[in-house]
C-alpha cells in the first residue's frame, strides 16, 4: 500500500472469534455505520467470501464498489479495489494477533483510499481515522456483545 492510515484496538476475544465477525459480511450493516448493503460475489475454496459488492455511505463518500479478499487464516484479511464509481483504489487489511493466553486480540486496521475527484492528502487521510476508528470500535462492540444476541462461531 502507499500512504495508508493505521489504527489498533484490544477486543477481549481469541482472534479466530474475532475473524469469524469479520468474515460474516451479511451482518456487516448492523454493526459497520458505512456499509448499508453487502452481497457476497465469489466464494473461495476456504468458504470466505473472495469478492463482495458493498453499498457505502460514508458521508463524503458514497459509492457501491466490489473489493476482493484474500485471507491467511484467522491471522489476515486484506482488500483491493475490483471496481467503484468514485474510488480510485480502497486497500486495507485487518490483521489480528493474539495477546496474553490468547483470549484477547490486538486488531490492526489499514487503509488507503484513493478518490477519482481531487481531494488533499489530509482530507484524505482524516476520513480514512475516521473510517477505521468507526470500523473498529463496532468489531469491539459486535465480538464483545456477542454474548446472548447473535451466537459467533470460533
């Protein structure tokens, strides 16, 4: 990636618990802010989704785009572009490491977004802190609270 925004947060969850929120994209809507809609495209041998449609609003930026994932476990997500109306290129990742006994997981987040329409570098970069601080405060809320509502796999 080039420039690219990074941020990390503690959940109280072993990482394979953590990644199985990650990868259940057809929940995505209830506890990301920014996706409104998700449709699963492709399937790879692993059962992870490999390409997925996103309907985003993410107030300066709303755009439907198709991003494919390439997974290394419960350990890495990654994203790139295929295709969007207004980005230019939207790479980031998700990588998950176990803390203590390994029933926390330190998540790191990482994005760079690229928009068609001329944007500063710091606008740019402000929106992806807030993208990612979004993200990962609802993972932590979603994994934390998993608890009685909605059972995760792990």
């Amino acid at each position: 990636m080039a420039e690219h925004t990074r941020s990390s947060i503690t959940i109280d969850a072993t990482p394979a618990t953590v990644m199985a929120v990650i990868a259940d994209f057809a929940d995505y809507p209830a506890w990301t802010g920014e996706v409104k809609e998700v449709e699963v495209l492709e399937t790879g041998e692993d059962g992870r989704a490999s390409q997925v449609r996103l309907l985003l609003d993410a107030g300066a930026i709303r755009d439907e785009h198709v991003l494919a994932y390439t997974w290394d476990g419960d350990r890495e997500v990654s994203w790139t572009l295929v295709r969007s109306q207004m980005l230019r290129s939207l790479d980031g990742s998700y990588t998950l490491a176990p803390l203590g006994g390994g029933d926390r997981t330190e998540v790191t987040y990482q994005l760079a977004v690229d928009v068609k329409i001329p944007m500063l570098g710091m606008i740019k970069r402000k929106a992806e802190k807030v993208i990612i601080d979004r993200a990962l405060a609802g993972l932590k809320k979603r994994v934390e609270d998993a608890d009685g509502k909605k059972p995760v796999q792990g």
